[in-house]
C-alpha cells in the first residue's frame, strides 16, 4: 500500500447547489445523497485537500486532480494563481458529482 498517505490527505464530502437535492435530511444527523429520474443529472460538489509534499503548490495540486488553477483559486478565495501555500492547509477542489439512479456520487481520482 505505497503512499497510502495521499488517500487520507483528502476526504471528500458533497455539498450540493441544487435547490432539489438535500444534503442531509431536515430533523437528523443521517446523510442524505439520494437521487431518482427526476433528480438533476448533476450536481456541485467538492474534495478537501490538505496542502502537503510534493503536492504543495496550485500547479501540482491542478495536476493532481486535472482540474485548472483559477478554480482552485476560485473556490479557495487565494489571491493569485501564485499564491503561497501552507502545509497542512486545507483546499476545497471543485468536481461534479452525477445522479447513478439511486445516489449521487462522484470518483475522485489522482495521479499517483
């Protein structure tokens, strides 16, 4: 299990911007990810990311999840696509999760 280190930087929790899906159910803790056909197709989500070697600039972190540097910067509020960052620091990565007919999902995947 070489650099199973990478798998625990990150964890990834949704966070929906269509008014139709609930993220979690009104009155309890449980989490709610449940899609059906009439559902969106699509939804907004995101990957917490903590800034650590050798993924610790915008360029390689970009890489890492193939995804551009002004929507990391976007997302993060950074000053600049140069902006400095600290280990440890935490990122939200924006990806998109897809309704599979049942639950929305989305694969984060990297290049290890």
């Amino acid at each position: 299990m070489a650099d199973n280190s990478l798998l625990s930087v990150f964890s990834l929790f949704l966070i929906f911007s269509v008014s139709l899906v609930n993220a979690q159910s009104p009155n309890t803790a449980d989490t709610n990810f449940t899609c059906s056909k009439n559902s969106p197709v699509s939804c907004d989500s995101y990957v917490t990311y903590r800034v650590r070697s050798p993924y610790s600039d915008l360029g390689n972190i970009s890489e890492l999840f193939q995804i551009s540097r002004s929507v990391i910067v976007t997302a993060n509020n950074l000053a600049s696509e140069n902006a400095e960052l600290v280990p440890d620091q935490l990122l939200l990565i924006p990806i998109t999760c897809t309704c599979n007919g049942s639950n929305y999902f989305s694969n984060a995947t990297y290049n290890d």
